[in-house]
C-alpha cells in the first residue's frame, strides 16, 4: 500500500498521516534507496536467467501469488486496487528466491 492510499484507509491526508505515524521525507527517502537496490538486484538476475513474464516460472509463481491472495487473476486484483508494479515485485523476488535456494552451492560448513 502506499501512503496516500494508507492514510485514505484512516480518513487522513499523507501529512498528517506521516505525522500521525511518526514517518519522516529521510524515511521515505531511505526506504525508497532500499526498494531500488532491491530492484535493481532483482531484475540482473532475472535478465541474466531469462526469468521473464512470459516464462513459465513467473507464470506459476504469478498464478500461486495471486491465488495465495484471494485472487484469480490480476485484473481481478487491480479492482482491489493491487498493482502490476506490486505484484511483479513479489513474483520477482520470489522466483529469484526460488532460483537462489535451487542453485546454492555450499562451499564449507557453517560454523557451529
């Protein structure tokens, strides 16, 4: 959610949301840094193994996201105000997630 719609859900303009929550423009700012590293790292390695929107990887774990969410499809979600952007983030990092465990390799044991 964002914070517009966030503070709609409370009946409060976005200032007076912040101020309510105690969330400052350097949050936003450092939260927003975050969010584009994690882009950024996630879209590498999904061009770097074809992980695309056609592929069959990001369609099922489009269909389980979706269906885990009460969701049919994403027009569906959209009327619930659910974004593409959101739930292609989500899809993104839980294929690469998956991608990431399948393909570990361990090189020494963890230290007990």
């Amino acid at each position: 959610l964002s914070l517009e719609s966030t503070a709609t859900m409370y009946g409060m303009d976005t200032e007076s949301y912040m101020e309510a929550a105690g969330i400052t423009d350097a949050d936003i700012m450092s939260a927003a840094k975050g969010t584009l590293r994690n882009l950024l790292v996630l879209e590498y390695i999904c061009d770097k193994e074809g992980m695309t929107q056609e592929s069959q990887a990001y369609q099922d774990m489009q269909t389980e996201i979706l269906g885990y969410n009460g969701f049919t499809s994403m027009e569906e979600a959209e009327l619930y105000g659910i974004t593409k952007w959101n739930v292609d983030f989500v899809v993104k990092y839980n294929v690469v997630l998956a991608f990431v465990i399948d393909n570990a390799v361990v090189t020494e044991s963890a230290v007990e």
